[in-house]
C-alpha cells in the first residue's frame, strides 16, 4: 500500500496539482463570465458544453507526462512495479478530480438559479470530458509529443464548432442541448476505450 501511496503523492506534487488549480480556476470563472444567472435549460446546456469539455482538458496532460523523456523511461525499467499500475493511479486520480469539478461546476449553475438536470448534465460532462482526454491520450500515445497530442481534441472541438451534427453524428460534441443521451453514451465508451487503448500502447513503449 506505501508504494501506491508514494507514487500518488509524487504525481500530484509534482506533476497533476498545477493542472489542477489551472482547471479549477477556469471552472470557477467561466460560468460567471458568461452569464449564468436564471439561465434556462438550452442556455444552461449551451454555455457548459461550450466550455467545461476544453477546461477538463487539462486535467488529463500530465498523465502521460512524467514519461515523456529517456531518463524517466529509463528509471521505470529498472523498478518492479508494473509501468500500468503507475498509471492507473494516475488515471484514478484525475478520474476523481475530474468528478469533483464537474459537481462543483453543476453546483455553481444551481445556486444561480440556472436550469440543470444533474443526471444529464453530470453525464455529459464527464463523458464529453473522457472523449476529449482521450483524443489527447492517443494522440501522445503515437507521437509522445503533448502539443501534438493536443491537435486532436481541439481539431474535434472546432470540427464540431462548424459542422455541427451533420458529418460527426453520434460524436457530436453538443448533443445536450438537445437531451441527446445516446451520443453522451457513445462518447463515454469511446472516450474510456481511447485511454485504455493508449495505456497499452504507452506500456509497450517502455
């Protein structure tokens, strides 16, 4: 147990903390930005899709990045725990921050009397969440370069900005404001199948 605790401890001091508070910060502010107060249920839908799937983003950059140079490769060789194990405690990590923050988002539009269904909206955000951090993960799995890693969520997010649901369908990032649940399922599992299938092929790597 000492050694999971140990390897959770560095990741977030020295690693996960600042992308935290960065994430955090820009939750806190964008709702009040943007003019939440009594918003209705599409308004709601439309500033937080619009926005929380870009600020979640960040949550997942460190996840690969403490393996991102040769002497980081090198020491993970030579220990006996499992290089999976190491980042599934990541990934439980951001997996829990990523939870808290979209409660206290949906929290922050509650008590302004803005118009939320938490069920949809919880699942939106996390699911729009893992498929964006998802996009990143793979993109880093292949190149190991984070600001290539990036291109991929933030080319979906523009695609979806100027296509809208005609060529994207089922992945269309904004389906909430049309309580489209089943695009938010499908986003959820590719999202989660996207981090797996990055793990793997991370763990090959080294």
């Amino acid at each position: 147990m000492g050694i999971f605790v140990k390897i959770s401890t560095v990741f977030w001091r020295f690693h996960f903390y600042p992308a935290v508070i960065a994430a955090v910060c820009l939750t806190l502010l964008f709702p009040f930005f943007f003019g939440i107060e009594n918003a209705s249920f599409i308004q709601s839908a439309e500033i937080y899709e619009r926005f929380f799937p870009l600020i979640s983003v960040l949550l997942f950059l460190p996840l690969y990045l403490p393996d991102s140079n040769e002497e980081a490769t090198a020491l993970i060789r030579t220990k006996r725990f499992s290089y999976v194990k190491i980042l599934v405690l990541r990934l439980i990590q951001i997996l829990c921050s990523l939870f808290l923050m979209t409660c206290g988002c949906l929290l922050i539009f509650d008590k302004s009397n803005a118009v939320v269904e938490f069920n949809h909206f919880l699942l939106s955000g996390m699911a729009d969440a893992l498929f964006m951090g998802g996009l990143y993960a793979i993109g880093f799995a292949f190149t190991a370069q984070p600001v290539i890693g990036l291109i991929l969520p933030l080319g979906y997010y523009v695609a979806c900005l100027f296509t809208g649901d005609k060529y994207l369908k089922i992945f269309y990032l904004f389906s909430l404001i049309k309580n489209d649940m089943a695009s938010k399922y499908v986003l959820l599992t590719s999202g989660i199948l996207l981090i797996l299938f990055s793990i793997l092929l991370m763990e090959r790597r080294k």
